[in-house]
C-alpha cells in the first residue's frame, strides 16, 4: 500500500529522480518506518433508490438530497447507480505528521503527511476497482470518484453522506466543519450505470486553481 | 566580512544547518549557518546586520523559486531550518530588545480547520523576513485572535483556511476583528480562498503563497 519513492517525489511536485537527496533519503527512512501501516481501510455502499434532479444538478439518494453541482452532475447524469464510499488510512501517520511538525522536524512532517495522503489515494484506487470489477460482472461500468469540497460540492455535504455509514467499520468521525478524523481520509460518490464512463477529469471547467486533483492523472 | 555573511546566506538558501549536515553536497563537512552565525557575532557584526544581509536575502530568494516552482515544499522547510538555526543566536537580542524587529505577525488556522502545513510555511517565511511571528497553532477561536491582538497592538493578523466550510469562520473572525480595530492590517491564504473573497469578507490581502505575504508585509512596513 505504501507509495514508491518515485511516486512520493511526484507529489511532493519533483520529477522522479530530481528531490534533493536528504528527501528521498528522508522519504525511504520514514517509508520503512511505515511499512505496517495498520489502520488502512476503505468502505462503500451501493444505491439503487436514487434520482437525479437536472434543474438542480441535484441526486436523491434514498430521499436524502446531494447538492453536487454542474461539473459533477454531467458526470453522473447517466448513472443507473450510485455508490457512496468512505477510505481512511488510518490514524497512525496523521499523528506521526502532527508530532513531527509539534516537535519542530517539520519536513518529517511534512514527509509523512504527503504519504498519509499518498495512502488514502491509493486506498481508493484499489476499492475503485474493486467496485469496477463487481460492476463489470452485471454489464455496469462507473465513473471517476468525486468528493465533497471539490469541483463545486460543498464539503458541508459530508455529514450527509455519512449519515449513510452509521456503523462505518473505518472508524472515520467528522468534526462539525465537516473534517474527517483521522485527517488522512476521503469520501464521496461514484456514478454506476451502463452508459456512464470514466473520463479525465474536467479541471478546465472548474476555477478551483489550487485544487489538490487539478490535473492529476486519472487512473481507468 | 561580506565574505562570512555571503556564507551565512548561502547555507541558508541551501539548508545547510550545521557542521553535521550532508547537503548540499558541495558544503560537506564545512560549517553551516548554527556555526557561521556564532563566528559572525563573535567577530563584532551585530544581529541586525546578519538578519538584513544574510538571512532575509536568503529567505527571499528561497521565496522566489518557490513561487517560480524552481524549488518546492520540502526545499522551503530544509532553509527554514538552516535559517531557524541561526536565529537561535539571534534571538536573545531580539528578545533583550537590543535589536529591533520590523513588526509582529500573529498567525493562525480559523477555528474548526486543524491543517497547518500552509499556515508554517507562512510563519516561517515571515520570520526570516525580520518580523516577530506570533503563531497560534491551528483551530483558532475568534477570541483568542482578539486576545491576541490586543497584546500586540500593531501587529498584522494572518488567518488561514483549508476549508471551504471554515472560510466561513475566517468571515466570522475578520468581521470581529474589524470590530475592534478598523484600521488593523488582515491577511488571509489557504487553498480555497480567492482575492475575491478576500475582498468580500474586508481582509486586506489574499496571497497564493508565502513570498505573497512577505512582499505585502514588506510594503506596509515601509
């Protein structure tokens, strides 16, 4: 589940091969510090009952109302399903991040937290193919993920969705500004359906510049 | 003389904190800015002088090939470091008041965001530009900024935000602040903040990133 070292430097936003040496030395020593990262997990649940709402770019999961906004919308206007999920990894290398930085190492920090998310990204990979994989045996295909708090969807919406994972198994709690502990977790909708697809994602109609995803290379 | 500061300004550009400190390769195994900023005092260049010639010239540029991309996060937090080990001498002459500061900036994440890897970058970037910083850690109330501010009055007052839904609280706590002093400098920063929300909410400056701030706190401070 741990991310290369090659993988790190990209996120960090070095090409791979160009951090200067006390960071990669620094990403592999913490990298085998991690290397049990315990805590890893990913949950989703599948809706059938849902409506779509085009005057409002709105969904309707179970008679709860989803404000997901015009750019995630036309993503998901075919879909015949959707499916909420939540992913976590785990309390451990958020706490290592925060005592790091509290302890004034902040680029120790800083090395943890850019693995911490590294983490949950790669954990909702592997559950977005899995979720491929059970789609594809029923002639479904999915969209891209989307989450709250980016391509217009307001995080506040979180709560929502949780409110759906009463007995979630990855222990993921929300503060009420919607911030999800442990810190290094992700949420959000993926659209199933037979004439839905996977595209790249639509940064050019959004104007979120400093959005963590613009441009990132989606994975099919 | 000019030699010793260059020297200073270099290791911190570099990260080159001590005599132990491998990188930059080509300063291996010579001392770095903890030992050369000893020398400097010892040899009568006063606090001021290393901060002015050495440190903030370094810091800046630092700054400016972040905001190029020329250099990113991990290089930031490596000079801030070099730069935090020289102002381990420094500090004692500011702290006696011997040398002077060129202002406070009391810095936090609004309540309700715990994010504060932004928000450090910031603060450090702000002290290697000359100025006290005053930082307040992350889930900051409204009161404990007013409190704070009331205790250095003068201070410029930056607010980050991580959040979408706690860039409400950053409206909350501006308006509040803008309350009990009109004239009191705001800055604000944090991804999904835009200057036009910055302009919104009656803060005076949104920056993208930490040299942003510092050329702002530079031209209010002239």
């Amino acid at each position: 589940m741990l991310p290369g070292v090659e993988a790190l430097e990209r996120a960090m936003g070095y090409l791979p091969g160009t951090a200067p040496e006390p960071v990669t030395e620094l990403i592999q020593e913490v990298s085998e510090e991690l290397v049990i990262l315990d805590g890893v997990k990913a949950e989703y649940r599948i809706f059938s009952n849902i409506r779509l709402w085009p005057e409002d770019k709105t969904v309707e999961i179970e008679g709860v109302i989803f404000h997901v906004k015009p750019i995630i919308y036309s993503q998901i206007t075919d879909t015949e399903e959707v499916a909420l999920f939540i992913c976590t990894a785990g309390p451990l290398v958020g706490e290592m991040s925060r005592r790091s930085m509290k302890e004034g190492d902040l680029l120790r920090g800083y090395v943890y937290d850019v693995i911490g998310s590294e983490v949950v990204e790669c954990a909702a990979d592997n559950m977005q193919d899995e979720l491929k994989r059970a789609a594809g045996t029923r002639g479904m295909h999915i969209t891209n993920r989307f989450s709250p708090g980016y391509c217009g969807w307001d995080v506040a919406e979180q709560h929502k969705l949780f409110s759906f994972f009463k007995d979630n198994f990855c222990d993921i709690t929300l503060t009420p500004s919607a911030l999800m502990n442990p810190v290094k977790s992700v949420s959000g909708l993926t659209g199933i359906g037979r004439n839905v697809r996977y595209t790249s994602y639509q940064c050019h109609k959004c104007d979120d510049n400093n959005c963590i995803y613009r441009n990132r290379k989606t994975k099919a | 003389m000019t030699e010793l500061l260059e020297r200073i300004s270099i290791c911190v550009e570099f990260g080159k904190v001590d005599l132990k400190s491998p990188y930059p390769p080509a300063l291996k195994d010579q001392q770095g800015a903890f030992e050369l900023t000893r020398i400097a005092l010892d040899s009568g260049v006063s606090p001021g002088v290393i901060l002015e010639e050495a440190l903030i010239p370094a810091m800046s540029r630092v700054g400016e090939k972040f905001s190029r991309n020329e250099i990113f996060v991990p290089q930031m937090l490596m000079a801030a470091k070099a730069m935090n080990s020289s102002m381990i001498h420094l500090r004692p002459f500011y702290l006696s008041g011997e040398t002077r500061r060129k202002g406070t900036f009391i810095v936090g994440t609004v309540t309700g965001d715990l994010h504060d890897i932004g928000k450090n970058l910031v603060a450090m970037m702000i002290e290697g530009a000359g100025w006290e910083v005053i930082d307040l850690g992350v889930d900051v109330s409204t009161e404990k900024f007013i409190e704070t501010a009331d205790k250095y009055p003068g201070a410029v007052i930056g607010l980050s935000a991580l959040l979408t839904t706690t860039m409400e609280n950053m409206r909350k706590t501006v308006a509040s602040l803008r309350e009990i002093r009109h004239s009191m400098k705001i800055l604000v920063g944090g991804a999904p903040v835009t200057p036009e929300f910055c302009v919104k909410i009656g803060a005076d400056h949104y920056s993208p990133d930490p040299q942003g701030a510092v050329e702002f706190l530079k031209s209010i401070a002239q």
